[in-house]
C-alpha cells in the first residue's frame, strides 16, 4: 500500500446514504470515503440486515476497502462533492 496515504479508525454507519464512511488522509488533506451496502455484500457475499452487520463485515474486509479507496484517491475518482464512494 501507499505509504502516502492514512486511514483512519473512524469508521460509522450513515443510515441516510446506507454506507459505512470512514477517512482518509493523503498529504495532509483529510478525504471522506463511503463504501456501499451493495459493495460490502457483494465481497462478502452476505446478507447486510442492519449498522451492526454492515461495520462487522466493513472490518473483515477493511485491507480491500482501503486498497480499493486507495486505488479511486490515486486516480482522482472524487465525486462533485470530493468524497470517494466505493461501490
């Protein structure tokens, strides 16, 4: 992984966008993420009942979520608003 990028251990449900977000940190910017139910489920191929299930399974694949955001920050795949979404 790149060195150059930070996560951080924030990571909360949001029942509004039904995401987990969690932080980055590249050069000193703070970056919000977001990975999907869908996403989740679809690595895991489990079945996301509520928050609890969602943050269980985001832990068990936390290495892939981070390479993936890391992947998406590198290659500048903000949205309109400068969050990265996994999904």
């Amino acid at each position: 992984m790149n060195q150059s990028i930070l996560f951080g251990d924030d990571a909360q449900w949001n029942e509004e966008t039904q995401a987990i977000l969690f932080s980055a940190q590249q050069m000193g910017n703070l970056i919000q993420c977001r990975v999907t139910i869908s996403w989740l489920e679809s690595e895991s191929g489990d079945v996301i009942i509520n928050n609890a299930d969602a943050l269980r399974i985001f832990e068990e694949y936390r290495f892939d979520v981070e390479e993936q955001a890391e992947a998406l920050i590198e290659d500048e795949e903000f949205n309109a608003s400068g969050e990265i979404i996994i999904n």
